[in-house]
C-alpha cells in the first residue's frame, strides 16, 4: 500500500499540460488502477479468497497452466512454483480464520459448493497441478520423467496436505459458523465494501441506489421484449405460461452439452462475417467455446472468458 501511495503522488506531480492526450489518458488509468489496488487493500478481509469467480486457488492453477514449459530449464521453473503453492494454499486458511476471527462469514450454501470443489481436486489433484502430457511431448523424455518424480512428490508431500488442511478446515471450523444469510449488508463496512465491487467492475463510481434502478428498467425492458416475442411467435398463453414453455419445451432446450456449444458455434459463424462493421480491429486469435468442468458446474453460474495462452492459442467462452 505504502509503494502504491508513492506512485499515485508521483503520477499527480506530472504536469498534464505537457503530456500528449495518449499520455493524459494511461495516466487517469494508471491512477484508477491503483486507487483500485488500495481498495482492495483496504476491504481485505471482506474479501472471500474462495468465490467462484475471483478464487485465489483457481489464480494459482491458471498460473500454472501458463507457465512456459519449453525448455528444460523451464521444468525447474514450473517445480518452483509448485513448490510455493503449499504455502499459498496454507495462506488462504490463514485468511480464512482470520475472517472467522472477524465474525465475517460467507453463506452456507457457497461454503458446501467449495467443498465439494476441493474434494474434486482432492480426488485428482495432478488434473489441477501438473500439465498434460502434449505440454511436455516435445522435451527429452529423461528429462520429462525426471520432472515426474519431483512433482509427484511435492504433490503428495506438500499440495495435498496443504488442501487437506483447507478441505477440513471449511468443513470442521468455517461451516458450522456459517450462516443462510446472504449479501454484503451483513458486515459492519458491507455497504462501502458493495459500492468499492461496483466501481471495481464498472470502472467508475456509482451509487448502488443509481445501479439498482437501472437493473429494474432493463428488466422491464425485458419484459417488453419477450412481450413482442410473444406475439411474433404467435403465443397466446400468460407470460407466466411463456417462461414455464422456455424451461420445458424441446424447442427452448438443448439435448445436451454438445447441442449447447454446437448453438453457440452456430452464433458465432454467423457474427463472424459481421465483425468488420462493429470493430476496426477485429479478432486475430482463433476462438471457441467449451463447457465448464464438472467440479466447477455448480459454482459458476455464469460463463467466463478465457484467455488464450501459449499452449492454446484460442480464446474461450467457458459455459455452465
């Protein structure tokens, strides 16, 4: 925080007048960027290490994931990082009691759903920690076997104790404690911890009041919309009746996983064409989508993008 402190004055010392319109705007962004990080910094310990979509142990996995396995010496690299992940893990218990300490508790329900993630990840933790074998099918395989004792053996010795103690300690100490309430309004600094998220993901500050009216208009805008839709499709049942026919109906519903990405593969071969006339700049990595994992399915309620890395290229829509 004290380091952030630093470059926001020494951003402020710059004389705006002499910088090009480029340079005024990174500066407004690099300033907004670390007002943020101190926001973050200051709601530290409202701040769930575990949410679905900001979990600090599906960071580490992504790191891992990215991690350059070229050469051999990247091997050692990618050892070292799993070698650090004990550690990591164990800070995130640390959080955890810490949080309990400070009567913050997050719902029940998210805390089961966790659980069962990381009894997942228990079950199978190389699927999470190791990379697969066409990552490393191009280096010598002494080398690779090599690589594959060392980190079986951080693995077994380390990672799995470390998420073991987190496993327990949700269940043992963390989930008796936990509540059915949900929502921010539960903490003493939940209100401004909920103003901080909206300016955090909005990227600009907003009154929770203002955003609230707004998300009613659109749902009446909705509404209207599946109106009209109604009548072009010649339904003449309530709107009660119309959103009982979208759970239900064959028409309305995927088979099944593949039926769900081959409709979203069909969107985008039609938008493709028509991305020149929205973007001057349009894609140049291939994309794609692919189904949520099943450990994670009942976690995320939304999709998420993924970002390509060096061993796949495409950007991925991730659906649940």
């Amino acid at each position: 925080a004290e380091r952030t402190y630093r470059w926001i004055a020494q951003l402020g010392r710059l004389d705006t007048a002499r910088l090009s319109e480029g340079g005024r705007e990174a500066r407004a962004v690099l300033l907004w960027d670390l007002e943020q990080s101190l926001g973050w910094h200051r709601h530290y310990w409202l701040d769930f290490p575990l949410g679905p979509y900001s979990s600090v142990l599906s960071a580490l996995t992504r790191r891992l994931g990215a991690a350059s396995l070229a050469s051999p010496a990247d091997l050692d690299g990618y050892l070292e990082l799993l070698a650090a992940s004990a550690p990591y893990i164990d800070q995130i218990t640390t959080k955890l009691r810490g949080q309990i300490e400070r009567n913050i508790l997050y719902p029940r329900e998210e805390i089961l759903s966790v659980s069962g993630y990381l009894s997942a990840v228990l079950a199978e933790p190389a699927e999470q920690f190791l990379p697969g074998s066409k990552r490393l099918s191009h280096l010598d395989q002494p080398a690779v076997d090599r690589f594959a004792v060392r980190s079986g053996k951080i693995i077994a010795e380390a990672i799995v104790p470390a998420l073991q103690r987190l496993s327990d300690f949700l269940r043992q100490s963390y989930m008796p404690k936990a509540s059915d309430d949900v929502g921010l309004w539960r903490f003493s600094d939940g209100p401004d911890y909920y103003r901080f998220l909206l300016g955090a993901r909005l990227s600009r500050d907003i009154d929770p009041a203002e955003t609230h009216e707004a998300a009613l208009q659109t749902v009446a805008e909705a509404d209207r919309d599946l109106a009209e839709l109604r009548r072009e499709i010649g339904f003449t049942g309530s709107a009660e009746a119309f959103h009982a026919e979208l759970l239900n109906g064959a028409r309305w519903k995927a088979a099944n996983v593949e039926d769900v990405a081959a409709r979203f593969r069909s969107a985008l071969a039609k938008l493709q064409p028509r991305l020149p006339r929205f973007f001057s700049s349009p894609p140049s990595r291939p994309f794609d989508v692919a189904p949520q994992a099943a450990e994670l399915e009942s976690l995320l309620t939304n999709g998420y993008y993924q970002r390509p890395t060096k061993h796949d290229p495409r950007g991925i829509y991730v659906f649940n």
